[in-house]
C-alpha cells in the first residue's frame, strides 16, 4: 500500500479479507448482546400488565436467544416453544380443539419488545460494521 491506495491486488484481497472476518465477528457480537437483550425484555414485558401476570415463571424462563453464523450472514432467533406465547401475545376469542369457549384478551410482550429493540439493534450494527473497517 502506498499513500493509501493499493499497488498490489493481492494485498487488497487480503485486506478486505481481514475486514470482512472483523465485521463479520463484530456483527456477531452485536447479534449476541442485542438478542439476549431482546429475551430480557420480553421477560420483563411478560412480568405483569400490560404482558400477561406471572403464575409460576416457567413461561418467562422459556424465552430464549439463538445467534448463528454462515459466511457473512449473522442471524437471531428469540422465541419461545411454550405453547401459550400465541394466545399471551395475540389474545384468543373462541372454541379450542377440546370445545371449551374462551374470550382471552391479547397481552403483547414480545411485540412491543422487538418494536423497541429493532432501532438500537440497526444503530449498533452499524457502528460494528463502521468499527471494523
């Protein structure tokens, strides 16, 4: 590299090679901060109105966070496998499977959360990607 600039191709693909690792890693960690983030919130969001009221806890405690990585794609799943999340979050009006008639108000936890999450995840993300490079 001269003055900045480039000479040889090869050490540019080494450059960039080592900035897309950094970014990459620094995406990562990001991801990582921002979806356990994400589970604290709904868990707090899930601790009483306007979430639904906490019973036992077990709810609360199944939230979870999952970051994975494949190249240069970095992706988050948060959720739950509790089969009441839908029916918290969305509210239920009608018969389930077993014919019992229920008119259960929606508690949403999970959305206001990720309304609330989605801005700051993008703001960090951004200042990772312009760290590494």
């Amino acid at each position: 590299m001269s003055g900045g600039a480039f000479t040889d191709p090869t050490a540019l693909a080494a450059a960039l090679e080592r900035g897309a690792a950094q970014t990459v890693a620094a995406m990562h960690a990001v991801m990582r901060h921002r979806a356990q983030a994400l589970v604290e919130q709904v868990q707090h969001n899930a601790s009483g109105r306007p979430g639904p009221r906490v019973i036992t806890g077990k709810y609360r405690a199944s939230w979870r966070a999952n970051v994975q990585a494949a190249g240069p794609v970095v992706v988050a799943e948060v959720g739950t496998s509790a089969p009441q999340a839908r029916r918290l979050e969305f509210g239920f009006v009608g018969a389930d499977s077993l014919g019992r008639h229920y008119a259960q108000p929606p508690f949403p936890h999970l959305g206001p959360a990720v309304d609330q999450a989605g801005p700051v995840l993008v703001r960090e993300l951004n200042d990772a990607v312009k760290r590494s490079l």
